[in-house]
C-alpha cells in the first residue's frame, strides 16, 4: 500500500515507518519537524514538510494519492494538556479534523489512530479492556476521545474506515539500534531518567509517593515502541483486508511502578539517578494498565519487547550511541 505517515519523523512515527517499510509499504513521511526529526528520516521515504493546522498543505499531500495514512501528530504531554488546553485543541482536535477533511477528500480510505488509554481515566477496573468506560482525567485523554468519536462519525458519513490504537506508555528504541534519534522536549519517564544518567539533567522529579499502591508511586503500563509499531502495521493490514474498522487496547497487563523503573534503571546503567520525591500532578490516576486479549485474538499480535530490562536497555544504548555522535 501507498500510506502516508503523519507525524512520521517523530519517536512513534518513525519506528511505525521502519515497520511498513520492512512490510514492503511505500511510505511518504508528513511531518512538520517540531517534534520530530530530520535524524528519523529514511532516505527511501519521500518526504513532505508540512503542518496539520495548514489545511492546504494536507490537501496537496493527499492529492498525491494514497490508499492509507497513519496519524501520529497528536500532542500527548498530559501534564501540559491541564496547563494549555488551548494549545490541545487547536493541534489535536482542529488538525485532525483537517487530516480527516483532506483524506476522504481525495477518496483515502484506510486510516490508523495513535489514540491513547488516557479515554480511561480512572480505572474501574483492571487491565482496562476497550469496553471500559471512558472518563478522561486529563485534557490530552479528552481530545483523543473526541478524535475517536470523529472517526466514527467520518466511517458512517463517509466510509473511512480506522484503527484506533490505545495505549498507555510508549519506551524503549529501536532493538537494531537504527533509529536513535532522541526526542527534544521529553515529558515521560524513561527519557528523564536516561538524561539523568546521561549527565544531560541533574535529577528526575516524581509526582506522589503516596498513592495507594505497593510503593506509593504510580504504576503504569509500559510498552515497547518497535511493539506499537508492529501493531500500527498489522492494524492496518487488518482493516484494509476487512474493510472494518477497529478499536485495540495495546499493553502487557503488568504494570511497574515509577519507583520500580527507576530502580532497574539504576541497575542496568549502573548510574546513581538523582531523584527528588514531589507533590502529585493533576489528572495522574494512581494505576493504569490494560489487557491485549483482543488483540491477540484480531491481530495475533503480542508484545516482544516490553519487558523492563529490553525497555531500559535498548533506550540506554540509543542515549549513549547519541550523545557519542553529540558531544556539544
């Protein structure tokens, strides 16, 4: 297939790429470079320097014919959602709305979502499964919800037919160690840590040890970015071949604690890792991790590389083979 890649230079975007490239899909990358990176890019790729607030410029992409495109532009720093839902709904609802335009526009028929278990919030239960309320704790959770609902609404009006794709914790890097480019502003975790260890920031704060957890800090659902991207092409592949559409839950069911992450990191790098204990951010529920069954029965797909060590490792080497090639 012809699919465009929206948002495909960044962490997510372009380990999705490597996958449909290894898929034997011919991609072209749209990406407007604030996130992402000219690093992510492959040399095979075309690529289309463009934003999703710039209707225009998606309507010229898509014009170039595609039967599929995979949106991954979104904004997902939840914490900043709560501070800026301004800057949350301008990209993430009016930009998608512009990709949705722009795509059955030009008669692309094929779509996968980057969505987000943040359509949860609070878990009522445990692993969240897709039938699990949805009840947003932050504003980024909203505007994947609303974008959910958009796809919804585009599938009956207009036959696009979508995968949403949730989940809660995207980490690690590329196993091969080809993609290595570090994301600019990290907001989650791992990268925090890592740029602890790295000498590149001073300490990791943690909001809350006094949740009601085996440790007091939260306990999340990590999954590997080379699973996700896995799951994005085969997601594809399933509502091409259906002509259905598809909502996924993506996880490992087992969820770490933050104390837990921080301290098989300071065992696999062998730093110190300053940590500093801090209040709680708004709209952090307590627990988060969810069930895969369905996709494993739809997709046949199961996570390869989401286990702690694989995830802290192969993010350690990617940080240490950067910064070999940065030293400013």
């Amino acid at each position: 297939m012809k699919v465009l890649v929206i948002g495909g230079a960044g962490y997510i975007g372009s380990h999705v790429v490597k996958e449909l490239m290894a898929k034997g899909h011919k991609v072209t990358v749209f990406d407007n470079l604030s996130s992402g990176l000219i690093q992510n890019l492959f040399p095979e790729n075309d690529f289309i320097s463009g934003d999703i607030l710039h209707p225009e410029t998606l309507d010229a992409a898509f014009a170039r014919g595609f039967d599929a495109f995979i949106h991954l532009a979104a904004f997902k720093a939840a914490g900043e959602s709560m501070i800026k839902p301004e800057k949350y709904s301008i990209n993430n609802i009016n930009g998608t709305l512009n990709i949705l335009n722009a795509a059955t526009a030009h008669n692309c028929k094929y779509m996968v979502f980057s969505s987000s278990a943040a359509v949860f919030g609070e878990p009522q239960y445990l692993p969240i499964d897709e039938n699990h309320p949805k009840n947003p704790e932050n504003y980024y959770g909203f505007t994947k919800l609303k974008i959910e609902e958009f796809m919804g609404w585009y599938d009956k009006l207009k036959g696009l037919k979508f995968a949403a794709l949730r989940y809660f914790n995207a980490a690690g890097y590329d196993p091969e160690g080809v993609l290595y480019g570090l994301e600019k502003n990290p907001a989650n975790l791992l990268p925090i840590m890592m740029e602890v260890a790295c000498g590149k920031r001073e300490k990791v704060s943690i909001f809350g040890n006094d949740y009601p957890t085996r440790d007091g800090t939260c306990i999340r659902d990590y999954i590997h970015v080379s699973d996700l991207a896995t799951a994005h092409v085969m997601a594809l592949e399933y509502i091409a071949s259906k002509n259905e559409s598809l909502t996924l839950n993506l996880g490992t069911g087992n969820g770490v604690t933050v104390t837990e992450m921080l301290e098989a990191t300071r065992r696999i790098t062998g730093k110190e890792i300053k940590a500093d204990y801090v209040g709680r951010r708004a709209g952090d529920p307590a627990q988060l991790t969810a069930t895969s069954a369905k996709a494993k029965e739809v997709l046949g797909w199961e996570p390869k590389y989401s286990d702690v060590d694989t995830l802290i490792d192969s993010t350690y080497k990617a940080y240490t083979k950067y910064y070999s090639e940065h030293k400013d």
